[in-house]
C-alpha cells in the first residue's frame, strides 16, 4: 500500500488564508494550540485589510510558515518553524478534520523536519503538545521525536539531527 503523501508550500493566498481562518474558528481543531484568544478576529481583520492575492509575508513573521497540502496540493492545514538560537521549534495543525487518524501529520512532521535539519541547519527541533493531545503525540513520536519533561501546560518533545539520520537509514 502506497504512503499518502504531503507537501509543504510556504505560498498563501488570499483563499489560503480564509481557509486557514475556518480551521481556527474550528474549536475541535485549535483545542490545543497556544494561541491567542484573538487570533481569529485579528486574521480575519488582516484578510479584510490586506488587498493582494498573495499574503506569503504576513505568515512568516516570526518563523517559516508553510501550507501540508495534498497530491492534488489542496491545503488541509499548516505548519510552521519557529528557529530558537540553537533549535527550532515545531507546530503543526491539520485544519481539515476529515484528515485526522490518515498518517498526514506524521508525513508533514518529517519533511519540516527535513527544512529544519537540512535546509536551516539546525541540530535540534522541539515541539510542546498538550498533554491531552493524543493525536499529535503519536504523530510526533511516529517521526522519531522523544518525550523529554513535562512543562506547565504541555510535554515537550525533541529530536536531535542524529536520531533523526539514525532513523532514516533503519
């Protein structure tokens, strides 16, 4: 049986991102981020002040955001890269939930880990899930990452260049 397959695209479009802005009204969907509880309202404020069909900038503030698409690259959610002097820091959201439980976000884990360790150079990438965030502990533990300690809200998570190397060549 053939894996299904990810890409990341860091383009966004004005469409991309009023898809974006349903998946964060979605609660099911945003439960577990760290998000602001305006976040919606000021999205929604940036789609409605900003007139260009590209808006690639505006979501890579702060990191390299980038679009999980499909074969067919239609978008079903997003991750982004958030570099921290010696690491980078990975979150990752599956906005269309028709795709949970089908190994999408493990597949889109491993190639921004790929970005991270072979494009950005870095030797660590962490990512801090909410403990009662099964779905994407499995999917983060799927793609070699470890339990490292327990934070206030959540559990952080690392992978360090060599064992995600070990794990590519096993």
């Amino acid at each position: 049986m053939r894996a299904l397959q990810v890409n990341l695209d860091q383009e966004v479009t004005h469409n991309d991102a009023i898809k974006i802005l349903s998946w964060m009204e979605n609660h099911e969907v945003t439960k577990y981020l760290n998000e602001s509880s305006t976040i919606t309202s000021e999205l929604q404020s940036t789609i409605n002040k900003v007139n260009t069909s590209i808006m690639t900038h505006l979501f890579n503030r702060n990191g390299s955001f980038y679009l999980i698409c499909t074969d067919r690259n239609h978008p079903i959610g997003f991750l982004k890269l958030v570099h921290k002097s010696n690491e980078a820091e990975m979150v990752i959201v599956i906005g269309d939930n028709r795709k949970w439980g089908l190994g999408l976000g493990t597949e889109a884990i491993k190639q921004g880990l790929n970005q991270a360790f072979f494009h950005w150079r870095i030797p660590r990438v962490i990512a801090k899930i909410s403990s009662n965030n099964i779905r994407s502990i499995k999917a983060f533990e799927k793609a070699g990452f470890l339990y490292e300690k327990d934070l206030t809200h959540s559990k952080l998570y690392s992978i360090s260049l060599e064992t995600y190397i070990k794990d590519i060549l096993n």
